[in-house]
C-alpha cells in the first residue's frame, strides 16, 4: 500500500492546489492533507481543513490533519532552502513514519524527500496548468476569483456597507462601486418598503431588516468575491430610536448576515436633495447623531467618506481596493 502526502498552508485553499491532489491520488493508495497553520495567520486551521474535506467529500482514502505550529519555532520561507526543509523533513518523519511518497509543485519538494528517504512526485512545478498562487488570490482576489473553489467562496467574500444620513449619496455609491468592481450589490430594503421616511411603523422596521438581510444573504453566495451594500442594520435600529424612542429587538441571525468587512460612512456634508420623501434638513441632521450613536453602541470602526462626489468616489474605491488584498489573513 502506497500511503502518501500534500502539504502546505493553503492560505487560501485554490484549484491548483486541487489540482495537485487529485495527482497525487493517482500515485497513491491513500492521501493524507496536512494543513500547516501558523500563529501568525487569523483564517484557522480548521477552516483550511473544512474547505479541503467539502472539496473531496467522497473518498475514502483521502485524510485531512491540521498542523498548528509556532514561526519562532518552526520556520517558513517561499524560497526553496536545503536547511528549511531539514527542519520540516523531521517533523513530517514523525508523523508520517511508514509514508513512502509526498507529492508538491515546488523545489523544496526533493530537499524533503531526500532528507526522509521517501519518493518525491513533482506537479506541474511552472505552474502553467493551473496559472494561480495563494499569494495572487490574496493580492488580487477579484482577478483570481475562477480559480477559488466553490467550497472556499462564501468565506472569502468581502461585504462593503455604505452608511450615513438621508441624502448623502449612498445609493448612487453602491451603484458606482458596484459597476467598478463588477461585483454583487445590495440596494436598500427601506426605500422599497418604506417609501416616505415620515411615515412608518415599527412593524415596517422589522420587515424590513429580514428583507435586507435575506438580500445580503443571496448577494454573498459566492458568485462575485465582493459584495457592495446600500445601508445595513444599524440604520434600521437607529430609525427606530430616533422615530419611536424605542430599540429594535433583531433577531441573531439578521446580525450576522449584516456583519461587514467594510463600513464607510458618508458625511453629510454634500447638498442636500429633497424629493418629498425625505425628512427635512434639519431632521435629517439630527437622524445622523442617533446613526453614529447606534454604531458606536455596536463598536463598529468606521471610515468616514467626505469631499465632493468624485471625492467620494475616489476615497471609496481605495478603501475597497485595500480590503480585497487578503494580507489581513496574517496576524
């Protein structure tokens, strides 16, 4: 029986990955996956894991293990070294004491083969046949986001949420950020089911979160790794204290669907538009202190977007291209 084994971060899991282990179980009776996490990464180990297992849901012959290790013990390094893999070939003899094969994509996998004495298998070294690294998805998600498997996609899309006071320009920056980046939008459920900001209910309030949240719910379904959102529950709460002096009892399931990577708050410092629906300016003023006020409740870190409507759009735009490099995987 030939017992075999892939390693690596998989930070994140990708279809060249895949790829390299559906090889490997060609030249194999049986695979085991190692996952090495560090302490210096924040997506869990047993997260990687769960992708790689949803991945090979079927066969029996495929395990998946979770290596949680220390960098100041243990060290890492993209360039292949002789001393490196020494270090690493020790840890993989103990505990893969009878294997007699390890397949990789990379140089270092004849370093570590020689040192255990085991075959190595090498797939697809240039990369050519499935063109993507983990290090590309995390730089540019958007580009790279074909060669993210389907069992990966939901927990790497990215929700922006667009905030502020009436008249402030936040569904015309959904739009805009929507069509720039090319990606899944969510327009505001209030102005929908609510259609003048004077007159409503606390019934109408609670409609509304569980439809801007069944939204959001069908937005984030992988399709596109971003997600742009025109208002949040926040909102709907702060509507509630300022109209009813009252809180909005919201049920769990609703948070989580709003939680967001992102949150950019638009001053309410542009002109303002009355279209007969809106509060008056003066109210819709005051609306903005209970805004800041619930979010501050909520500990939610905003980023405040002000300037004129290029302005806007520009500041925008670069705080969204900074959330989609996944760098914020390391601690």
């Amino acid at each position: 029986m030939v017992k075999g084994f892939v390693f690596g971060k998989f930070l994140p899991f990708h279809k060249g990955h895949e790829a390299m282990m559906r090889f490997a179980l060609r030249h194999c009776d049986f695979l085991t996956v190692l996952v090495c996490a560090s302490d210096k990464e924040t997506i869990s180990g047993e997260l990687r894991k769960d992708w790689i297992e949803k991945t090979f849901p079927v066969p029996k012959n495929v395990e998946v293990r979770v290596l949680d290790y220390k960098e100041d013990e243990l060290p890492n390094s993209s360039v292949s070294s002789k001393e490196i893999s020494r270090i690493w070939a020790t840890v993989f003899k103990n505990l893969f004491p009878d294997y007699s094969l390890l397949v990789t994509s990379e140089q270092y996998g004849y370093y570590l083969a020689e040192y255990m004495n085991i075959q190595h298998l090498p797939f697809d070294l240039p990369k050519t046949l499935v063109p993507v690294s983990a290090t590309s998805v995390r730089n540019e998600l958007l580009a790279n986001w074909q060669f993210v498997p389907d069992a990966v996609r939901r927990d790497l899309v990215n929700k922006v949420v667009i905030l502020g006071t009436e008249s402030t320009g936040k569904t015309t920056l959904t739009e805009k950020l929507a069509a720039y980046f090319n990606c899944n939008k969510v327009m505001e459920a209030g102005r929908d089911l609510i259609p003048d900001s004077n007159d409503f209910s606390i019934n109408d309030l609670h409609l509304v979160a569980r439809e801007h949240a069944r939204r959001i719910d069908e937005a984030a379904d992988g399709s596109s790794p971003l997600v742009i959102i025109d208002t949040d529950i926040h909102i709907t709460k702060s509507y509630c204290r300022f109209s009813f002096e009252q809180d909005l009892e919201v049920p769990a399931a609703v948070y989580h669907s709003n939680q967001a990577q992102l949150y950019l708050y638009l001053k309410n410092d542009v002109e303002y538009f009355q279209d007969g629906t809106r509060l008056s300016r003066e109210e819709r003023d005051r609306l903005d202190s209970f805004h800041r006020q619930v979010l501050r409740e909520a500990n939610i870190n905003l980023v405040e977007i002000t300037g004129n409507w290029e302005e806007r759009f520009q500041l925008a735009v670069a705080q969204v291209k900074k959330l989609i490099t996944l760098q914020y995987i390391y601690a």
